[in-house]
C-alpha cells in the first residue's frame, strides 16, 4: 500500500502546480475589459433625461466606460499581458534546467517543500496586488518570474520520487495514469479562479496559492521519497521472498546451513565458490524469476 498511497501523493502535489498556475489565464479578462454594456442603462436614462430637458447629447468619456485595471488600460494592453505569460515561461525554461543540477544534491522532500511553499506565497503575492491596489507593470512581471522559477522544483522531485517506487517494468503505464495530474489541475484551478474572477480576482491567485502551500506542508509531513525509507525494506527486516521495484524478480533470502555432512542443494551450491565451503561476499545477490513472472 505504500506504492498507491506515494502515487496518490505525488498525484495530488503536481495536480496543485497546475492549479496555481491557472488563474491568470483566468483575469486576464478582468485585467481588461471593456464595460460598455454595464453602463448601457445608465446611458439609455441620461439620454432620455437629455432629450426632455432639451440639453445636447454628449459621449460618455473613455474612462466610464474602461473598467481595465491600470497598467493594462493602456492601449498596448495586449503586450503587457502577454509580456505575464512569456516572463513566467523564460524563467519556467531557464529554472528548469537549474532546478534538475539543484534536487539532485538535495532530499526531494526538503527540496519539493520548499518550493510549493514559495510557488503558493508568489501565486497570493500577485492576488494581493488587489487588494492592496498595486498597479506596477514591474511588481506583476517580477511576481511571474519568481513563481516561474520556484515552480520548476515540482516536476524533478515528483519524477525521482516515482520513480524511486516504481520500476520499469509497468512504468508506461504507471506513468500514463499518473500524468493525469494535469488536466485535474486544470480544472480545478479553472473551477477557483472562475469564481471569483468577477467579484474579486484577488482571491483567485490567494486561494490556489493557500492550497499549493498547504500541499508543501503535507508533503514535508507524509512524502517518503525512497522505500529504504521505511522499516519494512531494511536489510534487518527483509523478508522471504520481498519483491523488487519491478515486480518482475523476487530476491532471494540467503540460507545456509550449519550441518556440514547435509548435501546442498544445487542452487544454493551456486551461491558457494569453488571449494564450496564459504558463502560469497554480502555484496553479492542472486535475482531470481519471480513465480509465475514473465522473463
């Protein structure tokens, strides 16, 4: 049960990247919009309040009808939430590369706790732009680029942890399942971000990054990054007969018997060198066909 239960934890912790990753496609159509039709009935009243009164008609001015969040009012909207999205992905690209030479000198736990923690305090930062009535092009582009690094610490450590548990011999499957992550975190960034996107889109960046975070606390408390972790797969505890990542093999117990004049038998007598009497060295293992296993 320890290899389902690291599937679904692993599952569950690279499903919240991509949630916390969702909302921004999600305001930018808050960000800007074009609220001309929210005005529309007041216009319509002005209008016939005008013409009773015989007073001329005038065009409601640009900025009753803009209801943008500034910067992106500006005309050139388009490149500055597009320059959102490429400052995420460059530093996403570059992060990478540097994230895979990081985690393999670090404990995956410490390294992956590390960063849901610091994806989830970016992804708030940029919601709290909101309510604390941030209009700096430069505080959102740097929010991306930061949270674009920290959330490269995801896929390496989930990969290793895999597949640390699971061997080759059902990876394509296994992995065919587990990549599944994706689209439910998708969804469900979709589902939070999409609910308060007309009402107040500060809370759809707070509350994905509340969930990364707490996911980062979850995995510090219960991931097990190798099953020599546990006690059940120490070289004191090994039992009869304990399968291998691969499900393929079954490793031997090494038996001995004290009663030299026994005859042995010929596949123990395989474990003994030449002159027969002395075991090989500990460092040596026979794998044996599991029963029943193919190859």
């Amino acid at each position: 049960w320890y290899r389902a239960f690291i599937f679904i934890l692993t599952f569950l912790l690279y499903a919240s990247f991509h949630l916390s990753r969702k909302p921004i496609s999600i305001v930018k159509g808050e960000l800007h919009r074009y609220c001309a039709t929210l005005h529309e009935g007041q216009v319509q009243f002005n209008s016939w309040n005008q013409k009773a009164s015989g007073a001329p008609h005038r065009q409601p001015a640009d900025n009753e009808t803009d209801c943008s969040w500034a910067p992106f009012d500006q005309d050139n909207y388009q490149q500055l939430l597009g320059a959102l999205d490429y400052s995420f992905l460059c530093a996403y690209a570059i992060g990478m590369y540097l994230s895979g030479i990081i985690g393999e000198r670090l404990p995956i736990r410490h390294y992956l706790t590390f960063g849901m923690l610091a994806s989830g305090a970016f992804t708030a930062l940029f919601g709290l732009g909101y309510f604390y009535n941030i209009h700096s092009l430069g505080f959102y582009v740097v929010t991306q680029i930061v949270n674009g690094l920290v959330q490269t610490t995801g896929w390496p450590s989930v990969v290793t942890c895999l597949s640390n548990w699971f061997g080759k011999g059902r990876r394509g499957l296994i992995m065919g399942v587990w990549n599944s992550h994706t689209s439910v975190g998708n969804i469900l960034g979709s589902l939070i971000a999409g609910y308060w996107v007309s009402t107040c889109w500060g809370l759809s960046f707070i509350v994905p990054g509340a969930i990364v975070a707490a996911m980062g606390i979850v995995c510090f408390l219960f991931l097990i990054e190798h099953p020599k972790d546990i006690a059940c797969f120490s070289s004191l505890a090994v039992p009869k007969g304990c399968e291998n990542g691969t499900h393929r093999f079954r490793l031997q117990k090494q038996i001995f018997t004290d009663d030299k004049n026994k005859p042995l038998d010929p596949e123990l007598q395989c474990l003994l060198p030449s002159d027969g009497k002395h075991p090989v060295h500990q460092s040596h293992v026979m794998v044996l066909p599991a029963d029943g296993g193919g190859g």
